[in-house]
C-alpha cells in the first residue's frame, strides 16, 4: 500500500517534469554504444597502387559500398544504398573513381574514392530486364579514353569515366537475345556481345567500342540447348553447360565465324550426380568445374582440347585472377583443412608451382570459407607477397597476410533476426577490501578530478581524464548482474546462423557461435534462423544452472518447410540440443508456465494449425492438459484476408509424437472483403509487458477503467491501391480501417476508417492503447492516431461508498466471453518523417510513464512521450487537466531535437527497436539495429529512484565534512559561552 | 519521367558534410545522394504526387509534396508539406539547424545554493547563526528557567532549546 502510495506521489512529481531526456555532450559514450558494421561482402576491389593510404573498397549484400582500411579494417566511408537498389558491380576508374552498377543495371554511381562524396550518377534506360554486367577501362589496360562499358536492362552503354556522360547506347531490344558476356579487345577497340537466342542459338555480336555500331554478327546453333550461365575462359572462348547438364560445351567465337565443341563431364570428372556449377577464374584458358562435391581445375588448349589439371575437396574458395608482373596470372585458393585454413597462390600458365602456400589458424566458429579476393604487394626484397580477403560462412571478414589474420570484422552483426535478453550470472564473491584500500588514492584522485569537473574548473586536459575514466569504468563492463538490472546479455540471432552474446555495457562480443543445426546440410539446403526465445531462466537459487534460449528456424524460405529448433546455453554459447527437421513452425507462443526446472513452455504452431509442445516431457504435459481449455490462438491470412481463431480439439491422429501434438479446433473468422480491403498490418501486445494501474484518474476527479486485455489484436487493412507505395494512389479510391478484436471470441471491438490514408502503417500496442502510423493522401502527410480504450462495465466503480461497503464488481473475473461495453477515444496527429519502426519503452513494474520509440527514415530513433499521443489534448484544457499534465492540442506532433535517443548517430538501415525493462524502475534498456547496431539506457521520467552519473560524491562529502566541523565548532562555542555563564 | 531539382545545399555550411545527406522518395522507394555541386536527380518517377524526404544529420528539412504532371511532361509543382509554402524552384532548404544535446550551464553560486546540499547548507547557518540571536532576544526570566531545565536534563543542546524558542 505505501508503495502504491508512493508510486502516486511520484507520478504526481513526475507529471511535473519537463517531456523527455535528453543528453550533454559529453555524456557520450557513458550509457550508449554504437556498432558500425556493412554485411555480408559480395564484391572487393583492392586500392593499393599508390603509396599511402592502403583500402579496399566493397559492395555488400546490404547494399553498402564501403572503402575499409586495408590496415586495421576501419570504415573509412561507406554508403548505404536504398533497400532496392542492389549493386551488381563495383569496380575503381582513373585510380579515383569507385564505379557502382546497381538497380539491375539501371544506375552507375561513380564515388569520389578518398572520400566517398557521390560524384556522378547516370541512369540507363533500357526496355527489358537483363543480366547486369560492368567493364571498367582499368581491365583492359585501354585508359586513354576512360569509357566504361555497362549493360543493363537490355543495353549497351558506353559512359565517359570522368563525369558519366553517355557516350554511345545500343540497344538490343530483340527480347529473346540474352547477353551473357561483354569482351573488349584489348587492342582493337572492340566489343564483343555474347549471349544466347532461345535456349539453343547462339549470338555474338562485334561492336565498334569507339561508336557503338555493330561490325559484324554471327549465330550459330546447338541442339542440346544451354542452360544457366557462362564463362568466359580467354579472349575466344567461352564455356557453357547444356539444358541437361551432362556436357560441357566450348565455343570459341573470334577469328570469323563460331565453332561450338561438347564433351561430355563424366569424362572429365568421373561419375557424378548432382547440381554441375562452372566457377570463373578470368585466368588464361582455365576454368573450374564443381561437380560431385569437388572441384576441378581445367584447362583449354589452343585447340579446344579440355586438360584436368587437379582436383579439391569444394569447401574452397577461388579468387578471381590477378595479374602478376609481365603477364603472368595468379589465382588465390582458399581450402578447409580441419581447423586450419590453407591459403596457395598459383600462377595461372604453371598450375604445379604454388607462388605461395600458407595455413592459417582458424576459428572455426567461422565456418567454412565463402569467398576470397587476392591482392599482391612487392617485398622489400622485389619478391610478390599475396594478401587475401576472405569472407567467412558467417559473414565476418577477414584479411590474411603472411600466415596470420591482420584483422577480421565481424558484420554478420549486419543482419541481425532477432534479438532477446539475459541476465547474468550473480556475482559470488565480494570484492576484496585489500583491493579498495589500494585504489583508495586513486579513488580519491578521481574524485577530486570530478569534482573539479563540476565546478568548472577543470582544464581541458583534466576534461580527457576525467571523461576517460567515466568511459572506462570498469563497472559497467562488468561479468556480473547488477542491482539495477543494467547489465545484461543481448543475444542476437543473424542472418548468417550465428549467434552473439554482447554485454551491455560496452557491447562487447562474450561468445558467438555457429548453429550447427543452422548450417546446410543434406537434410536442410538452406537452413534460416527466425527467431529467438527465452527458454529457460533457472530459479535463483539454482546457481550452477545457465539460462538457455531457443533458436528456431526454417529448412526453406517456403512457410510449411520442416522446422528446426536449437537449444543454447546463453553463458557459454554451446548447443544443449537440437531438433529437426521437424514439422513446419508458423508460430511460436511461449506459454506464462514453466516446468519445475524453469524451462517455459512453448508452443509451436505448423503449417496445418496443429500445435506442439515443447518441451517434449511428461511434467510438461501434465501442466499443459490442466490449461488446455485455455489456450487460443489465431492466424493471419493476410493474401486471403482471413483472421481466424483457433483453439485445441484433441491430440493428433496421425503423429508419431503423438501425445504432445495437438490438433486445432475452427473457433472464429473474421473475414475482411478482400476486394476492398487488404491486410497491411497486425499488431499485440508484448507478452511480457507489466501494468501498473489499472485505472486512470481524470482531471475532475474522475475515474476510468482501462481495457486492459492481452487478447487484443489490431488490425489495420487498407483499399487494394493504398496497400501499394506512396505515389500510386490518389485519396478518393484510397481508405484505411483500422479494427480491435478480441482473439479468443473474434469479437470486433471496435472500427475506424481513415479516408483518403493509405499503408503503409506500422502500429504498436500497450496496455490499453494503440498507436499507429500511415500515410494521409489528402494533407500530404504522414499521421499518426491513437486509440484508446476504456471499460465501461467498471465505470460505476467510481463511489467511494460502494467501494467501502464493498458492493463493487472490482474483484470479479473479467471473461472475454462476457459482452464488454467498451469505449474507446481516437485523436490524430500529423508527424513529420516517415517511419522504420515504432515501438514503446518497458519498464519493470510499468510505474514511469512511457515514451514511444520511433525508428525515422533518416536512421535516428526518437522518443517522443505518450502524453503527446493523448486523446484528452484539447486547444484548451482546463486548469484541473493542465494540472494533471495534459498538453495543449497542436495538429502536428513535435520533434524536439534533444530527444532522439541515437543523439548525432545513425544506425544505417534501421530494421528494428527492442526494448528491456531494467530491475531499476525508472530505466528501460534499448537496442536498435539495422546495419549498425546501437545500444542505449532511457529514463522517460528521468531517474527519479537513483542518482544520476553526474552526481558529485565530493559534494556530498564534503558537505558532510562541513557539518560535522559546524557541530564540533558550536559544541565548543557552547561549552565556552557556558563556562562565562557559570563564571559569571 | 524524370525529375531532376537542386538542392540549396550552399550557404548553410552543409557542404563539408554533403556525403551524409541522402534524398528520399516516397518513404524509401528509392534513395538517392547528393552530387558535389548539391544537385540530386530521381529517375523513372510516374507521373502522380509524391513526397520527397532528406535525411541530414543536424538539420531539419520538412518534406516536400512533389506533383509530377501526366500532361505536361517534365513539369513538377513542389510544396513543402510542413508550413504548406510553394515551392517555384525545387531547391530544398533546411527549415532549420538541430541541436541534438543540451548545453551545460557555465557553474555559478546559484545553482550550488539551489542544490539539495546547498540548502541543507543553508539552513545549518541560519540555525547555528540567527537562533543564538533568538535567544539573546529572549526574556532572561524565562532564559534562567530554560536553562535549568537544560542542566537538570545533563545534555546542554541546541534542539532542546528548539522548542522553548517555538513556545515564545
């Protein structure tokens, strides 16, 4: 009771507080870190010719182009391309130049290389799609001119390097002719355009590369047809596979006329089943042949005839070729050997003499080796030296030089899934006071140091100090669980199957493992991770237990492939268990019940709507057949535009884990007009999210029940042309409905429409209100609304008297089932930006009041308070409501410049929002990623139940200090004065 | 249809940061960056009304509603969405700068005084200074009486005093 009494007191105080936290600049760093990474790299370009800075510029399957430091592996510029312009090809022009082919070939970006301002931008119009390819003049030696040849969308183009001017253009709209390969000759000043009519003729055309006009055109015909790809083994040939991927077939195209030669694989590579890959090498009459889980080198004489040359285990990498002094062409190979990397250099013209061969010692928590780009630098004694870029399984990147790892990025971070919490373990052993008594100077030191902050009256030097040790501060950074909950682990899920624990203090990586139920296998081909739970917390008396999570993933991108699930130890990162291939996983519903060994209980729902329950133990069950009367869940058809809800029939038939395998009984559907109406949204609440008070207290004294159900589904469908993006709908033909129901009667409780708004909407729900944002077609601007609800039932609760006498219907049990009289409250607000994310803060008890976390288009995330988002706001509230803190009604809500919670940071290509209720009730943690990552501590209502950083001890001391001295004078003032008096 | 505008990077001292600025159609639809001389261009815009967004760390740009013309091609009418003002040029400008920390005040003998501890302070010097006045002032009949209570409880103190001092 007087916590709750408390808890009123302070919001009353807090109501009083100024909106939103905000940060001094030199607070950086202190609560918050940020993580630059770029993903997973697709293409490399080495920048080392000239002396001084050494880079490597890269694209990435985030669509970054980044220039790192080929030193430490620093970004020294990178640029985040929009989400659907994938680069095709990067390549550097003029030694200044980066040149980038993106958007399927339609835009060419050339960046400024030292400082990666966009230089010029040039688009291609072309009338189909096409494969997309870009030949730079560096390669072909010709850099008089400067042009660069790009084909996209079904042209040829040939654009001026220094400021993208389109030279010349030739399109070949002929929509059967797919161009496979661009030569330019060397010396001629010709180009070559190969590719494929059909799937059995082949085209070559020659093109004046000074002009664009086609010199001569030759086609010639091959019955088995081709399939996929080809490569271009010289300057005349070029190697194919057929439709049935049985043969290999050569054609050789220059000196007049085309001459195409098969021949069959098996003769090449012995008997083989399977998918045939052929890998380039651009090296001199040489490609590579991955059949039968091993690659083969091979080689092509002058006349066509095809040389096995050897023949490696497939879990290598081979770099492009690269070309050597005088001509010569070596190649990079990157081979697994057990826990150690083989990294040989050959030279293209003598296969058997490695340039270079060197292992390296490898964790093989990196996995196997996906990709390697080649570099060569000159020794002080004029011998080649080779240096390598290798990218790993788990998207981190490496360079290997000399035997050793010069540096290595982690950027699986790049592409985080899913991200959840742990705690720590508790610390055991106190600190030893030996250990106080020696840093006691130091301590003291510090203090003083800060205290000299304080008043200002520090030099700048002592300010480097000081914030020095207030970043340092091994505190935070600590092993152990904390009082206030601050330090966690965050354990994240990527792209890329691995998992990472990150300390919250300093972000830091405490152990990263690669699923191994995650990585292909033949019984799952393209295992992907989709998210992670909590799966066991043990008590906290069980000290020698570790907590656990539960990773969950898909053998296919396809919803009803087979599932697999992973068990974790989230201290030390092992894999307790896996499951799968099991049954598909559509859904997973963690159950509020946990086993006597703490372990939750999950339910996972597949493909058919059948439920499972994990985990697979007899004590499990039990628990879970006392509440299965209980257990409703519901699925979105959003292409159907069905919501139906479901609940438990019996165990299933037809299962071999029989006992614990439910099937689903058909409760409700609510389905929507799908001519008229698209789902574009759904939103609940968070599971684990705590409400404090159940009513509110109005302004007048008045009372009102919140709604407060976890049942609630928001739904948001909009007209079939506002569904699409902005720009393609006008607002007559455009409209929004927004819907709450209730999932376990299917109840709607309550319906909206938007006219003249359309998707996209991103919504986020919390006890009992919702706020959602779209876009409003008629002012032009995004909006964003809030809807409230409250329980009418209670409504008449608000007597004292009756609450006294104790005829009030508090106490009895709220049923979905029961007709609720519901009323709900809605006001609009126009926002500026448009929106990434948008989630709300969490705290431990739900006491502080909340913020709305809202990820913006520019990558900043930005707190805004709840109390903008009130339906009460009026242009003018009454003095009893101003008390109470209601801001006055403005049609657009405010962005203050102090509250975004990322301050001057970006995180490149924000996906997401996560939010973690500290133990302190105040504080709430908060992670936000994308391609960068970025954690951060919040007080929306400030910390009203600790001291701040900032908070001088010294003062306190010395102010302590300072009394005591007063008592002592005025003791003997008054010992003194008593003395006279007696005397007297 | 193309869509090609300018962008009034110059004279606000964005050019040294010029390589951070990116211009947004249609809340992500495409993204594109600025070139040296602060000019931007879409390509393949249907005609249809728009919304163009910049991403600058340290200003504040409103958005802008762009109406591509279907009959006049190559004609596109602008306006900023947040204060509704027309645009003749498409030259965006920032509405204004922003300030992502707070200052810190310079330290004055105010906000130590203000402080918990400064009031504490504070009143310590009153009580140790201004309540010997009091008693000065008071009655010396009463004083006599006031501090025979004192001996015949022992302890000479300042609190026992307190409230003698009230009761006058």
């Amino acid at each position: 009771m007087a916590a709750r009494i408390l808890a009123v007191f302070l919001l009353l105080f807090l109501s009083a507080a100024p909106l939103g936290s905000s940060l001094y600049e030199d607070q950086v760093g202190l609560m918050d870190w940020h993580q630059k990474y770029i993903g997973k790299v697709k293409h490399a370009v080495f920048h080392t010719q000239r002396s001084g800075r050494k880079r490597v510029v890269v694209s990435t399957e985030e669509n970054v182009i980044a220039s790192l430091d080929l030193r430490h592996g620093d970004i020294f510029w990178r640029r985040v391309l929009g989400a659907n312009d994938v680069v095709d090809a990067i390549d550097v022009a003029l030694g200044k130049f980066v040149i980038t082919l993106s958007s399927d070939g339609s835009t060419i970006r050339a960046w400024n290389l030292p400082d990666g301002l966009m230089v010029w931008e040039t688009f291609i119009r072309g009338s189909k799609s096409s494969k997309s390819l870009l030949l730079s003049g560096t390669n072909s030696k010709v850099d008089k001119d400067n042009t660069i040849l790009a084909f996209g969308e079904g042209c040829l183009v040939a654009v001026s390097s220094a400021d993208g001017e389109v030279l010349w253009k030739k399109d070949f709209a002929d929509a059967s002719f797919e161009v496979q390969q661009i030569i330019q000759s060397p010396g001629r000043d010709v180009v070559y355009v190969l590719g494929f009519v059909g799937s059995s003729s082949f085209d070559a055309y020659q093109i004046n590369g000074k002009n664009g006009e086609v010199m001569h055109h030759d086609t010639a015909s091959f019955a088995g047809g081709f399939s996929g790809n080809t490569l271009l083994v010289s300057d005349d040939v070029l190697v194919a596979l057929d439709a049935a991927m049985s043969h290999l077939i050569t054609i050789s195209f220059q000196g007049g006329g085309l001459s195409i030669n098969e021949k069959p694989i098996s003769n090449l590579v012995g008997d083989f089943a399977g998918p045939v890959e052929i890998l380039a090498l651009k090296l001199g009459r040489m490609f590579a042949l991955k059949a039968n889980k091993l690659i083969t080198f091979i080689s092509i004489s002058n006349d066509g005839k095809l040389d096995v040359l050897e023949k490696i285990n497939s879990a290598a990498a081979i770099s492009d070729a690269l070309s050597v002094s005088d001509g010569r062409h070596a190649v990079g190979l990157v081979q697994q050997v057990d826990n150690k990397v083989e990294f040989t250099v050959k030279l293209g013209n003598d296969w058997n003499t490695n340039l270079l061969k060197e292992t390296i010692n490898m964790d093989h928590q990196r996995g196997f080796v996906r990709k390697v780009f080649i570099n060569n630098y000159i020794r002080t004694d004029r011998s080649h030296g080779f240096r390598a870029l290798v990218v790993m399984e788990d998207h981190s990147l490496l360079l290997v030089q000399q035997g050793e790892i010069v540096w290595g990025r982690e950027d699986g971070l790049a592409s985080i899934l899913d991200v959840t919490t742990s705690e720590l373990p508790v610390e055991k052993d106190g600190v030893s006071v030996s250990k106080v008594e020696q840093n006691l100077f130091e301590w003291l030191k510090g203090h003083i140091l800060k205290l000299k902050g304080t008043l200002m009256l520090a030099s700048p030097e002592d300010m480097v100090v000081i914030q020095g040790m207030r970043l340092k501060s091994s505190e935070k950074s600590k092993m152990t669980r904390d009082h206030n909950g601050f330090r966690k682990l965050l354990i994240v899920l990527t792209r890329g199957g691995k998992l990472f624990a990150l300390h919250t203090g300093d972000g830091r990586i405490i152990w990263s493992r690669l699923l191994e139920s995650l990585r292909k296998s033949e019984a799952c081909e393209h295992p992907t991770g989709l998210r992670i739970y909590t799966w066991q917390v043990p008590h906290h008396h069980a000290m020698d237990e570790n907590p656990s999570v539960l990773v969950v993933g898909r053998c296919q991108q396809n919803l009803d492939a087979p599932g697999i699930l992973s068990f974790v130890d989230a201290y030390t990162g092992s894999e307790i268990k896996s499951v799968g291939p099991v049954h598909s996983v559509l859904q997973v519903i963690p159950l509020p019940f946990t086993d006597s060994t703490e372990q939750r209980l999950h339910l996972l729902i597949d493909a058919k709507q059948r439920v499972h329950l994990y985990p697979r133990s007899r004590e499990a069950l039990s628990i879970f057949q006392q509440e299965r009367s209980n257990i409703y869940w519901y699925s979105v058809e959003a292409d159907k535009s069905i919501i139906r809800g479901y609940a438990i029939k019996r165990t299933c038939v037809h299962e071999d884990a029989g006992d614990y395998c439910f099937e689903p009984r058909d409760l409700w559907s609510v389905v929507f007009p799908g001519k008229s109406e698209k789902i574009v949204s759904t939103v609940t609440q968070k599971l684990n999210e705590v409400v404090h008070t159940q009513a509110k207290v109005m302004a007048e004294q008045e009372l009102m029940y919140k709604y407060i159900s976890k049942n609630l589904l928001f739904v948001a469908t909009a007209s079939p042309k506002a569904s699409h993006e902005i720009g393609s709908a006008i607002p007559d033909e455009s409209f929004l409905v927004v819907y709450l129901i209730d999932t376990i009667t299917g109840r709607i409780l309550q319906r909206m429409t938007h006219q003249g708004c359309q998707a996209p909407v991103h919504a986020v729900f919390s006890e009992n209100w919702v706020v959602y944002h779209y876009f409003n077609l008629r002012a032009h601007r995004y909006e964003m609304s809030v809807i409230e609800i409250y329980d009418q039932s209670r409504a008449d609760n608000k007597d004292v008297l009756k609450l006294v006498v104790g005829k009030h219907n508090l106490t009895s049990p709220t049923s979905s089932y029961s007709r609720p009289e519901v009323v709900a409250k809605s006001q609009s607000y126009f926002f500026t930006h448009s929106v990434k994310a948008i989630t709300v803060t969490l705290t431990a008890k739900g006491i502080t009041s909340k913020q709305l976390l809202i990820g913006t288009i520019s990558d900043q995330v930005l707190a805004l308070d709840k109390r903008y988002l009130d339906p009460r706001r009026s242009l003018n509230p009454s003095q009893a409501e101003k008390e109470e803190g209601v801001i006055p009604l403005t049609d657009s809500l405010p962005i203050i410049p102090q509250s975004y919670v990322t301050h001057a940071l970006k995180v490149e290509g924000l996906r997401g929002i996560v939010t973690v209720p500290a133990k302190l009730e105040s504080t709430t943690l908060v992670f936000s990623y994308g391609v960068d990552i970025f954690f951060t501590r919040l007080a929306p209502s400030r910390t009203y139940d600790s001291l701040t950083e900032d908070f001088s001890y010294a003062l306190l001391l010395i102010t302590i200090v300072a009394l005591i001295a007063a008592i002592f004078v005025t003791w003997v003032w008054s010992e003194r004065k008593e003395l006279q008096e007696k005397w007297r | 249809m193309d869509c090609k505008s300018g962008a009034g990077a110059k004279g606000f001292g964005l050019l040294g940061k010029i390589s951070d600025v990116k211009v947004i159609l249609n809340g992500g639809q495409k993204v594109t960056f600025l070139r040296p001389d602060g000019y931007f261009s879409f390509y393949n815009v249907p005609a249809g009304t728009h919304l163009i967004e910049v991403a600058a760390i340290g200003y504040f740009f409103s958005p802008v509603r762009v109406d591509v013309s279907a009959r006049n091609p190559g004609k596109v009418q602008a306006a900023l969405t947040e204060n509704r003002r027309g645009l003749i040029e498409l030259v965006l400008e920032p509405l204004r700068e922003e300030q992502y920390y707070e200052i810190r005040e310079p330290f004055s003998i105010m906000s130590v005084v203000k402080s918990p501890m400064g009031l504490m302070m504070g009143f310590m010097l009153i009580v140790v200074f201004l309540m010997p006045k009091l008693v000065e002032n008071m009655d010396p009949e009463e004083m006599r009486r006031a501090q025979e209570e004192m001996r015949s409880q022992g302890v000479p103190s300042l609190s026992s005093l307190l409230p003698s001092a009230a009761r006058n």
